[in-house]
C-alpha cells in the first residue's frame, strides 16, 4: 500500500481503497469491517491514518461507527439521509434546492405515467380530495401542509424508482417547517390544491409534456412564496 499512496492525501486514498472494497461487494451492507488496527496493518498505514479514513467515509455516509460495537457498511437509505441532514435551507439555497426538485420532480411524473398502477392514481386523487374539503372548511394549515407532503411523497412512490423515492422522502422533509410558513401565505394553499390537480390530470391523460410543464410551474409558484415570505420576514427582523 505504501508504494501506491500518492500525495492526495494518505487518509483519503485509504478511505477511496475501502470504499472500492464496499463497491466491489468484499464488504456488504450490514457488515462488520476490520478495526483500526487490522486495516492499518493490511494497508501498511499507521491507526490514526485508518481512524481518519473512517471520518471520511462516515461523513460520506459509507458506513456507520456504532459504539462498543465497531463500524459498519451503511444501508443506502443511511447514505442517502447522511447526505441531507445537514442541509440547511436559507434564502440563498432557495433557488439551488428548487432547481434540485425541478430536476427529480419532472422526472417524477414522466416516470408515473408510465409506471404508476391504479392504486396509486386513486391515493393521489384521494389526497387531492382531502385537501380540497380542508381548504372549504376553516382552514388547517397543519393538515394541508401534512397533504402536500404526502401528495408528492406518493407521487415518487407511483414512479417505481427506488433511487428516486429514498431522495425525495428525505429531500421533501428538508422544507417541513418552510412549508408550514409559505402555505398560510394568503391564496397559497388554495393555488397548490389547483396545481397539484393540474399535475394529477396530465398523469391521468397520460401527456408527460404538459404533466411536466405543470409540475415546473407548480415548483416556480411554491419558490416565489417561499422566497417572497423569507424576505418579508428578514425585512421585519
């Protein structure tokens, strides 16, 4: 090992060989990996080397360090939620995490029409259904907002996508508290019920044209409120 470690950084490459390792399935997800002392010892690295390796890899969400017990190769889903739960949305990673959603969330709904059961359609209907008596009624804010979140959380779950439904189940959890804000924003949570409406029809009719364009305009509309709400408050601060 010694000869091969260039100057990248000898915890780094040790933590790019180990993860080459989990890639290559010599270790799987679950499994215990050596400690620091046998991994130094087959690398021909010192402990701390190994040690910071492991900082790396955990910070990555590569594995798992469970006290008293040792470290472990992580699930994706730990991978995934390790990815996004340091993620902080601010006014200014507004645009960039809505340029994220429009990315995923237009793929969403293609992969939906094509892939979406039956089911599936009647869940998202019923969720549309449920928030359309809310917004008739003295409004929850709590409920609609509980709504949106699980009418596009079982909007990904309808594309079939693994990959796709583990991202946006973490992704979507990131604006809870910014979703409660924007959707008691005057009109705001009448104006979604109709653009989630809007996304359900074009999947129903099956044109992934016009299912995207609602879905980017939907996204747009939800960004400028966000957006329009954070700089009122900033401006009252």
């Amino acid at each position: 090992m010694k000869g091969s470690i260039n100057r990248k950084g000898i915890s780094e490459q040790v933590a790019d060989t180990i993860k080459k390792m989990i890639h290559e399935g010599k270790y799987k997800v679950g499994d215990k990996i050596p400690g620091e002392r046998e991994f130094a010892a087959e690398l021909e690295v010192s402990r701390n080397t190994v040690r910071e390796a492991y900082k790396i890899l955990e910070a990555y969400g590569y594995i798992t360090a469970k006290h008293g017990t040792g470290v472990f190769v992580a699930s994706p889903e730990q991978q995934i939620l390790k990815m996004t739960e340091s993620f902080f949305i601010s006014t200014d990673q507004i645009k960039d995490f809505f340029s994220v959603r429009k990315i995923l969330e237009e793929n969403t709904v293609q992969w939906a029409i094509e892939n979406s059961t039956t089911e599936q359609i009647h869940e998202l209907d019923e969720i549309i259904k449920q928030a359309e008596s809310v917004i008739n009624k003295e409004v929850d804010y709590k409920r609609l907002s509980e709504l949106d979140h699980k009418f596009h959380l079982a909007l990904a779950n309808s594309s079939q996508n693994v990959v796709l439904i583990r991202i946006m189940h973490n992704l979507i959890d990131l604006l809870s508290e910014s979703r409660m804000h924007s959707i008691q924003i005057p009109g705001r949570a009448i104006k979604s019920v109709e653009e989630h409406s809007n996304i359900l029809n074009a999947i129903k009719i099956k044109d992934i044209a016009l299912a995207k364009k609602c879905m980017s305009e939907h996204l747009d509309s939800v960004q400028r409120s966000m957006t329009n709400k954070m700089a009122d408050e900033y401006e009252k601060a």
